[in-house]
C-alpha cells in the first residue's frame, strides 16, 4: 500500500507500507524491526529520514502471535474505543514493537516480562520519584535477563538484571494466577502492556 509522507521541506511523497506482514516468509523484517529501520523512508526532495509509525499487522505463525501495531499519536484513540480487532494482540508504538519482537524471538512470555517491568519501576520510582522512567527488555543468557531502564539520567541506560529464578517464579505465578491483580492491571482489552499500569487517568 502506498502511503502519503509530507516533509518539512514541502515535498510530499508516496511511501510503500505494508498493511500486513507474514514474519515467517519475511524474517529480513525481524531484523529491521529490531535495528530500528523497519519503515523507515528517505524523501527524494531533501533526504530527511522519516520514520511515521505507519500501523500495521504483524502475523508470526511458528511464534503463534498476530499483533495489531498502532501509532504512539493513537494511544489515546485506543482507549477511549471500546471495541478491538479481535485475536489479535495490540502493540502502542514501534519501540513497543521491537521491545515485544524481541521477546517473542527469545521465547520468553511477554506478560511476564511486562510483569518484571513493573517491579523494576516500581523499585526505580522509590529511589527516583519525579522521574519519567521505561524499561525496555534487552536480552537473556543463562544468569537471566536484562533490562535497560531509560529516564534515570538525561542520555545514560541502566542496566538491570532479573535473576532466571525469578523469571520462572513469575511464569508459575502466571499459570496459578491468571487473575491476580498485577496481571489484570496490565490488561486492557487486547493491550497488555506495563504502559497500561503508568497510562494518565484521562486514559482509564
Ligand atoms: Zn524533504
């Protein structure tokens, strides 16, 4: 689908977006989700990079997951509609994506990583109360698995490890607990995010 990209330089340009991407045909957009150049377009006028978070359906079959991607600018549309697009799962924003792509590759549950989110922030906003801060999953080994929270101080990560063990203990706890109040509160409809726990109240 060709979509409208207008540039500050004046020029309008037409850009290809796929509306729906099969990942298991085409893994080169795994990557390109996860480096940050997946819908990424050059105007022919100036050569601005432009990366318009176009929405769009991701289908990973061997992964077992549809996800709805939609633009950080509709978070508030998505909470004000009560309706959703049904079986699949929605994604706000294209860090958000490559946050859950990446976890999805790893085979690791993303409500439990969303789970371990919530309790390093929690943690975070003790010791930083006025601070707006995100945690973002980075990637596993056989000690556990790491974080990068971002917010903390102006242009520096911090690094954050959870334990295996305590990744295994919330994955149980899942399984017994489906309806625990932690895990409802990161619901909303078909959103599950720790976004959802920190969403404004003009949101709820
Ligand atoms: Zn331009």
């Amino acid at each position: 689908m060709k979509r409208n990209v207008g540039c500050p330089c004046g020029r309008n340009f037409q850009a290809d977006a796929d509306e729906e991407i099969n990942l298991d045909n085409n893994p080169e957009f795994i990557e390109k989700i996860l480096d940050g150049t997946f819908m990424s377009f050059t105007c022919p006028g100036c050569g601005k990079k432009h990366k318009p978070e176009f929405s769009v359906i991701l289908v990973w079959k061997s992964k077992n997951h549809k996800l709805e991607i939609l633009p950080e600018l509709e978070r508030g549309e998505f909470y004000r509609r009560k309706k959703d697009n049904s079986g699949i799962d929605t994604i706000i924003g294209y860090p958000e994506m490559a946050d859950r792509i990446a976890v999805i590759r790893d085979d690791l549950q993303p409500v439990v990583i969303e789970t371990l989110k919530y309790y390093l922030l929690a943690k975070a906003e003790e010791t930083y109360p006025d601070r707006e801060i995100n945690a973002w999953y980075h990637g596993k080994d056989e000690a556990g698995i790491e974080f990068h929270l971002d917010g903390i101080k102006a242009g520096e990560m911090a690094v954050m490890k959870v334990p295996q063990e305590l990744y295994e203990k919330t994955c149980e706890k899942y399984r017994k607990q489906k309806n625990d109040e932690i895990f409802s509160a990161l619901h909303c409809r078909s959103y599950m995010s720790v976004q959802n726990i920190y969403r404004p109240d003009a949101f709820k």
